[in-house]
C-alpha cells in the first residue's frame, strides 16, 4: 500500500473473487440449535387451579404457563451468528441492534384508539436496552447467592395492579403452554388493503439499470474496511485510489458501481497516475450523504421506494431495522413500516426502503439469520405508521388440559362474544416500578419523583450492571459515577444520567427531555392505559355487556352519546371508552365520576390535561371496549414430542417441507388458533379470555405448582 498526500491506494486486481458469506444450506435458513429459556426450569409448570368470585360469573379459573423460550439464544447459536455477521460486514459492524422494552405484540400507536378532534393516533414508543456483554471487572461481576426468579418477580405487577380484572364469557378455564417455542406465535400483518402479507415469492424485479452481480464480489474485505471508513469518516482520508489491474472499461464500470451502491454518499471518479489507471473514491455531499441515498443514480422511471416483505424470527421491528441499516450502510430512518411487531414471535410484515435497490436487499438473504426478504416492487410512496388494517395471529398452546367440550366453548366464546380490550402487561413493564407511575409523576410536573423512579434501587429481575447503576446512584447521587457503572449507555437510565451530567441536577426536565420522544410518552401512554382499563372494568362490573344510556359510541371520528331512545340500534361492539385527555368527552352515567375520583386522587385535574411542556399534554382518545376477532379458527392436535414444530410457516412453505402429520392420539395435546385483531389490540388479552388465567409474570410464578409429565 502506498499513500500520496492524504489518499489511500489500494492496488486491486480485478476477478471473480468468492462470495463474502458462506453458502446458503439446502435449506432457506441454516440448522441452528433451539433457543433455551431465559430463566431455565426443568419442566413444565402446571397451573394451580382455584376459584375466583366475580360480579359477572362465578368461574373456576384455569392458567397459562408462560414458558419463555426464546429471550435469549444459546452459545452456539450466538457464535454460528457472529460467523455470519462478520461474512458480510467489515470491522466494527455487528450486525446487532438493540432490544425493546416492553414489547407488545403490535402497538404502533395508543391500540385501536381514534384520537379525540383530528382522528389521528398517538405513537407510542418503548424503552430501549441494548444486548451487549456487561463488560464488567471480575470484581464487580463477583458471584452472589442467586435469587430465584420466582423470588425476584414477586415484586412485579398482576393484572389486579393495571386494572385487568373481567371476563365476558362464563365457560371454565383450562391451563397450556404459550410461547414454548417462539414459533408458536406467528404474526402476518394486515396491510390496508386487507390483503394478509406472506412471504412467497424471493425472485429479484428485473431491472435493466441493476448492476452486475459481480459488484458484491469485486471488492477485497480490506477495500471494503477503507471504504467504510472514508464513509463514516472514521479516518482523516479525505479519499481512497483503487488501482484496476488488466484494466478494461467493463471492470472499471463494475468497480465504479461497486462502490457507489455498497457505499452510498461516495462519488467515484477514474484517474491516471504515472501510466497507471486508478478510481478515487471521495465525498460528495459532507456527512449529509449517508442519510440522503444519491439522487442522480436511481432511474427515473422507477418508484423512489422499494417495498418488501420482511420475515423475521425472535426480533422485534426496530432491531431487524437497526440490523439491516447496517449491513446496507445506510441510516435506519430511510426505512419505513406500518406498525411494530412483537420480538417473541416469527413475525411478517411489510417494510419500504428509499432507494435501495431489490437486488441489493435480495443479497442480504445470503448473509442474515433469522431475516428473509422477499416479494419486492418498487412504489412512489413510502408505509405510513398506522396504515395497517390489524394483524392475523397464529398461535398455539402446548400440552393443553381443557376437554373438547371446553375448548369448544371458549372458542365459540372468543369468535361470537370477543374479549375485553384491556391493555396487556406488557404495556406496564415487568419490575418493581410500573411505567405508569412513572408517567403519573410526569403529568402531575413532579420531575425530581420521574428521577427517582426511573434511577432508584429497585426488586425484581434486572442486569447485573443495572443493579449496580441503581446503587451507586442512591449511595452517591452522583450521575457521572452512575453512569460509569453501565456499559450500556443507550438505556433511559443511561440516558437520564447523560442528561443530569450535562444539565444538572436543578434541570430534570432538560435532562430527562435526552431520552428520545417516543420514549417519553410511552411513559405517560402507559398512565392513560393504566386509567382506561380500571374504569373498564368498572363499567362492564357496573353496567354489564348491554350498551347504556349515556355510553359512548363514535360516528366517525367524533364521540357521542347513546340516547335512551337509541339504546336497542346499538350493541356492546359499538361502545367506546375514553383515554383521558384535554379533547375527549366521558359518557354520562357514573363512570364519567369515577374517571374524576381516579384522577384527583392522583392529583390530577380531569378538566385541564394540558402541560406546561407541550409533548406531556394529553389530547385523549377513544377505544372500544370489546373486540371480536375476526376469521376464527382452531384445530386441537395430538403430539408426542414437544420440540416439533406444529405448523409450517412461510419460508417452511418456500422450502417444499410438507405440512406436519398428526396422529389420532398422542402423549399431549395443543390447541392451535388463528384469528385476526384490528390494531394494537392484545393477543394475550384473547388468549386470556380462552384460558381463563392471569396473564402476570408474577402470577405465573407464584402458583402453588406441580410438574406436568
């Protein structure tokens, strides 16, 4: 390697060098070992089954099993994923993008809910921590006497906490399996067509323009390294020569297109030097050429965005975009979606990409695990949040003990009744401080409490470095000496402490306003969650399953009132119920006193939600209060061993595996559903009301409890 004045020259002769990635398997996906549980127990947990007096139905009540399977991947499978990662990117891109906390299964915005005025939806955001390694000294990772994680999460929220407290139907409970395999929870969104997104089709539009495949071979890794670097301004080059060995126009163009579509924001011209041909690759555009793609190298005659179908398994939207922003070298907010979709799931659904080509998204199916990209078309427009019309579930529920006869009912119930539209648990979050006090102490202006809350030691399972954060903050106060403690910056705790060091302990709220938007007012979405399902069930406790006079009902996007006259054109699928806000109007019966009895106690004034920081300042929504889904169907199957999957999926159908066989009686039994839910709207909630039981963690742990064999 030579360098003339402040030019990296990289001697290249040009060939078919092999692929980067290692070669697909037979298969669309490579075997991997199968994820083991988070917090591994030695068999499964059957339910205690007791009795639960309630003003609806005396019931007994049955529960569910959470079995969590797939929170974290096994060393090998870890390993076999970094081997694949580094196939396709140089140094210093992993590959890995952060976790969402909590998750939900789809919550692109406050579910099913139509804003109060303008009839827009609220976007909700959700916590961010990032899977690293701790990277801890061996002192602070000294080993302790571990905690069970019943023990750690009796701590944590039932749904009596959050308000989660009615049935509508009155069958008996049953007890199952959720989630023992993330592939027992299939999402496939529905798009606003009503069209249910698949992947089945890989094939590449054909495209003139497109460049040979031979751009993805013809650069070296370590040209690739330079590149990279000169593109993220990592390096104080302000340009690198390659020089073309047996040159010819046709390699240099490959070269040239190389560079410009691996690399966007980089210009490429060709140069003479001392009778040697050389392309100097250079910048543009300053550091706005990453987040802009070129604009004079997309055809015109083609859609500025190209929409595919995104399959993923055990990641979350965010995450699988982070991943792909990275190997593509382009900023995430280049991408597009219509909502976000659950981590614990195989999960499909649609994604736009600005001007990036299908051939070069088609290329990342050799490199990625877990990700399959297919059915790609070029559109003008990009996918809006919210566009979606819902999403379309598959589920199964392993090692089930309810009767047909039972299983029967509460199906029936499911597809004629529905169930009550609570928000879920995961909304409120797992330890020992609920998102929604957190919220709560944000509306009422309480800034030095969303401090504490956020920061202060808390029980219940959290990281080890998390711990020590907490500690050190309530031994110290000091954020700096906190924040040293964490490895992971990019947690709202890391940055709360970011924005208390730059800030000051007498500006929370500059610092807390660090922690990015959506973020923030997940907290106080959560607050308004937390108020919506106490004063459901209160109505359904007081009023029934018959709409009333004085519910709420929407024309349109407006609330109004069902008179007395009026009552028998409605039914309880109609009514809606009112998230608190400045713009909404609360029915006109003593549910509407009950909203303001909740908030004063709270210390919060009903009549004026509006903030001093405008973000805070709640607007409102409606949002019904029973959803039956739609397309119901369920099958019970007889299995004997439980590591078998029990339905194909897409890229089971795209690799020819013929559906599974099922004999007429096995050692267990699994109820497998499908139905579809409009969105933001809970599958556990429907689960929940099939089975009976306290979708909790906590609940689930502190059973009294015999192993299923």
């Amino acid at each position: 390697m030579r360098v003339r004045s402040r030019c990296t020259l990289l001697r290249v002769a040009f060939r078919t060098a092999p692929l980067l990635c290692p070669k697909p398997s037979a298969g669309l996906f490579a075997a991997r070992p199968a994820p083991r549980p988070r917090f591994q127990t030695s068999g499964s947990l059957k339910c205690f089954l007791g009795t639960l007096k309630m003003e609806m139905t005396s019931l007994k009540r049955g529960c569910l099993v959470v079995e969590d399977n797939d929170g974290e991947a096994p060393a090998e499978e870890t390993k076999k994923q970094r081997i694949s990662l580094d196939c396709c990117l140089t140094k210093g891109q992993d590959g890995l993008g952060n976790e969402n906390l909590p998750s939900s299964e789809n919550e692109p915005g406050l579910p099913d809910t139509v804003s109060a005025g303008k009839g827009k939806k609220n976007s909700d955001g959700q916590l961010e921590e990032e899977e690293e390694e701790d990277g801890l000294s061996e002192e602070d990772t000294e080993e302790e006497e571990p905690e069970s994680f019943a023990d750690m999460m009796k701590h944590g929220l039932t749904e009596l906490d959050v308000g989660i407290t009615k049935f509508v139907s009155s069958h008996q409970g049953f007890s199952g399996i959720l989630k023992e395999r993330y592939s027992d929870f299939i999402v496939h969104e529905i798009g606003k067509d009503g069209r249910i997104s698949h992947l089945d089709d890989l094939s590449v539009p054909v495209d003139e323009e497109d460049p040979s495949e031979d751009v993805f071979t013809v650069l070296t890794a370590e040209e690739k390294q330079q590149l990279e670097e000169l593109q993220l301004f990592k390096n104080k080059e302000t340009s690198v020569a390659i020089e073309v060995i047996e040159d010819t126009k046709e390699k240099r163009t490959i070269i040239h297109q190389a560079i410009k579509s691996l690399f966007p924001g980089l210009e490429t011209k060709t140069e003479d030097r001392d009778g040697r041909k050389y392309i100097v690759a250079y910048h543009a555009a300053g550091k706005k050429a990453l987040a802009n793609p070129r604009k004079h190298s997309w055809p015109k005659s083609r859609g500025s965005y190209c929409h595919f179908v995104l399959y993923k398994e055990n990641k979350d939207t965010m995450d699988a975009i982070n991943v792909l922003s990275k190997y593509l070298r382009v900023k995430p907010n280049i991408f597009s979606y219509m909502g976000t979709k659950d981590k614990r799931a195989i999960t499909v659904q649609e994604i736009a990409v600005l001007k990036i080509s299908a051939q070069r998204l088609a290329h990342l199916n050799k490199c990625l695990m877990n990700f399959k990209l297919g059915n790609f078309s070029y559109q003008k427009n990009p996918l809006k949040l919210g566009e979606l019309q819902g999403n379309h579930f598959t589920v199964v529920l392993r090692n089930i003990t309810g009767t047909d006869s039972q299983v029967q009912q509460a199906m029936n119930s499911l597809k004629d009744i529905g169930f009550i539209n609570y928000y879920g648990m995961q909304r409120f979050g797992t330890t020992a401080v609920p998102t929604y006090q957190v919220g709560r102490a944000i509306l009422q202006n309480s800034w030095t409490e969303v401090m504490d809350l956020i920061l202060k030691p808390r029980s219940g399972a959290e990281k080890g470095y998390l711990v020590k954060c907490r500690e050190e903050w309530a031994k110290t106060k000091d954020p700096a000496a906190a924040l040293r403690k964490l490895p992971v910056k990019r947690c709202v705790e890391g940055q709360l402490l970011r924005g208390l060091s730059k800030y000051g302990m007498k500006n929370i709220v500059s610092a807390f306003g660090i922690i990015p938007r959506n973020n923030r007012l997940m907290y106080i979405h959560s607050y308004q969650s937390y108020v919506w399902n106490n004063m459901v069930s209160k109505r359904i406790e007081d009023y029934g399953l018959q709409p009333v006079p004085g519910d709420l009902v929407l024309k349109g996007a407006t609330a109004t009132y069902i008179e007395e006259e009026d009552v028998n054109n409605y039914s309880i699928h109609d009514v809606v119920m009112p998230l608190p806000g400045f713009d909404v109007i609360y029915p006109k019966h003593k549910i509407s006193e009950a909203y303001r009895e909740m908030l004063t106690a709270d210390n919060l004034d009903i009549d004026n939600m509006r903030h001093k920081i405008r973000d805070y300042s709640l607007s409102g929504a409606y949002r019904k209060i029973i959803i039956r889904p739609q397309n119901v169907s369920w099958e019970v199957v007889a299995y004997d061993d439980p590591k078998i999957p029990l339905f194909n999926t897409d890229v089971d159908n795209l690799e020819g595996k013929p559906p599974p066989v099922f004999a007429s009686e096995g050692k267990y039994r699994a109820l497998k559903m499908d139905f579809s839910l409009p969105p933001s709207t809970y599958a556990t909630m429907a689960i929940r009301e099939v089975l009976k039981m306290d979708t909790s963690i906590k609940n689930q742990t502190q059973l009294n409890t015999t192993w299923l064999r």
